[in-house]
C-alpha cells in the first residue's frame, strides 16, 4: 500500500470553483473519509487522485513521488462507485477477476486471488452467479472485491454505500471496517454521512466549497469543531449555536444574546467582551446539576426514540435541543433549567474555534 499527498489542487469547471487549494496528507495504511455536503469538491479530489482528471494546479504524489504525469491505468490505483459498476454478463469470479485479466496475470494467480478475495468477503457460493441474482449487499461486496483482487495501492471509494438500506449500510459498514484491519490498506473513502465517516475513519477530512475546513480524528473532530460550519455539520443532532455578545456586567461577565442573558461567572473560561457564538452539545445538557453555565428553556416538542428522548424549545428567541436519557417527565409548555459544564461549552469568534 502506498502514502498519499496532494498539496494546492486547484480544479475550476466555468465559474464553479471544484477545489480551492486541497493539501491533503494520507498516511500509508490510513482509511481517511473526505465528508462534506454535496458539491462540496470530494469527489472531483477522488477523480484528480486516480488521473480521471487533470489538476488546473497543483500535484498528487503516492510514496512521495509524483504522478501527474501517469495515466490513471499507471496509477495502480483501485475505485469503488456508488452504482457498483458491474459488468451484467460476466459472473460474480468474472468480475473479481476482471481488473486482473487486463493487465495481464496468469489463469492461475487469477483463480487464486479470486478465491482469496471470495473467502474475504463471503462470497464463496456465489462465484457462478451473475449480478442480477445477487442482492445490494451482494452486488456491493463484489465491487469492493474487485477493487481488493488487484491489490493496488490505493483505493479511492466514492459512497459506495448509497444506494444501500439503513439496515444494509451499516452491515456493510462494518465488513469494510474488518475488512481495512485486517489488510491495513490505504483507503480514502468519499462521503456527505457524517456517521459514516465517524465510524469508518481514522482519519477525517472535512470539507466545504472546494476547500478542506478540518482534518483530523473523528472524535477530535467531533470534540473540537474548527468552525461553525464542522461543528453544525458533525453531530447529530446538531451543535446549538447562540449567537449574542459578551459583556462586562457588575458581577463579571455575562452573555446577552436574542432575548436572553446566561450569567457565566461559573464557566470556568477567561472571557473577553465582544461577539461570539457558544456551541452546545444537545447530550451535554442535563436536566440536573448547578455548575458551569445554566440556562432556562420553555420546552415546545418532547420526542421519544427509544432508549433517550429530544426536547426541543426556546431560549429567548434561539432554538435549543437537548438529547436526554429516557427517564423525567417533561413535556411541551414547561420551562426547564438545563446545565452544561465548563469543559464542554465550545466558544467561536468570527465563526472559528476561540
């Protein structure tokens, strides 16, 4: 397997900006998750990796050597598209093997590998079958067994899961998951499912209008958010977010935002005066506890998913949600104190991390 580097892609299609300056380092044997909305530049970073296209600026290297100047048949570079991209008259061994027989190897080592690769992925039973007669999950493993047939450098994954059921997605989840600790390949994987990308990732690369916003662990990604943008995007539900302005009162500082003042003399933070957002957590709030920073909330909805509940309302004129364990008994019109501590208040300023 091979590292990956890319550093101040550029790519423009008329007047859309695709990729604005991507530096991007993959360690070798790292599965690494470019997560982002739609249009956000992903996947034509996936295309410029594998040659499909051509940087306007900028380079892509594999173990610290160049190549650009390779065709993607050079590349030895493996995709995996979210259509499965399977040829209807071969079999499912004729798929594995496909990629193999191309560029030349040996009736033997193909019969080999394909075995290998069926073994891996459960698909032993089913090498004489076409892929009408396979299911998604099916359909799904052989497209990812022919990528792992060739045993190429890289693999490059573009939502591969997509087109999959929630039940299916997350089986198939965490085949991949086995299946990248047990080869420890390099995989960079492109998706706009944020919990996909938290449970796949070693690696996580946030992105938004062609440029990268944040890379790093999916938890200190999910911990510490470099702007607003990742800490809305991330999380589910999402950040809260007041927007309002710190002021020195008689008895230290305070938070005025739209029609409501949090005192926040207990946050435990060295507060200067001026405009800021506080990002809150909806599992950070609790319904107990008096440290940290209190606020009261009039509670419209209370909704119930199973072990924990939402409770969504209003403080002052901003929207609050709260995910909170099952037991309480609160309920739509009530107004509740919610607590959150000091060490998981999150403080943006000018839309990035204070």
């Amino acid at each position: 397997m091979s590292s990956l580097m890319v550093q101040g892609l550029y790519k423009r299609f008329g007047q859309v900006v695709a990729l604005d300056g991507v530096d991007l380092d993959v360690p070798d044997g790292t599965f690494c998750v470019l997560l982002g909305p739609s249009g956000c530049g992903k996947s034509t970073l996936l295309n410029v990796v594998a040659g499909l296209l051509p940087p306007d600026r900028g380079s892509v290297s594999m173990d610290g050597r160049p190549v650009d100047h390779l065709a993607p048949g050079e590349r030895d570079v493996a995709m995996v598209f979210q259509n499965y991209a399977l040829y209807p008259h071969m079999t499912v061994a004729g798929n594995l093997g496909f990629g193999l027989k191309m560029r030349g190897t040996s009736r033997k080592e193909i019969e080999r590998r394909v075995l290998e690769t069926a073994r891996l992925l459960g698909l032993e039973t089913l090498l004489d079958r076409k892929p009408r007669e396979l299911s998604g999950g099916q359909r799904q493993r052989v497209a990812m067994g022919r990528a792992l047939a060739r045993r190429p450098r890289l693999f490059l994954m573009d939502e591969p899961l997509s087109n999959l059921d929630a039940r299916l997605r997350a089986a198939v989840r965490l085949e991949l998951r086995q299946l990248h600790r047990r080869l420890k390949g390099t995989i960079v994987y492109v998706t706009h499912d944020q919990v996909e990308a938290m449970t796949l990732g070693d690696r996580v690369v946030v992105m938004r209008e062609g440029r990268v916003l944040q890379v790093g662990a999916p938890e200190d990604v999910y911990e510490r958010p470099a702007d607003t943008f990742v800490a809305t995007f991330v999380g589910s539900p999402e950040m809260n977010l007041c927007r309002g302005r710190v002021v020195r009162g008689t008895a230290g500082f305070i938070f005025q935002g739209d029609g409501f003042i949090i005192d926040l003399a207990r946050t435990g933070v060295e507060w200067t005066e001026g405009e800021v957002e506080l990002g809150l957590r909806p599992e950070d709030l609790r319904i107990e506890g008096d440290d940290g920073l209190i606020i009261e909330v009039e509670i419209d909805l209370v909704s119930h998913a199973g072990a924990e509940k939402y409770v969504h309302g209003r403080l002052g004129r901003e929207t609050i949600t709260a995910r909170l364990d099952k037991g309480g008994r609160l309920q739509s019109g009530d107004r509740a104190v919610f607590s959150i501590q000091a060490g998981r208040l999150h403080v943006f300023r000018g839309g990035r991390r204070a």
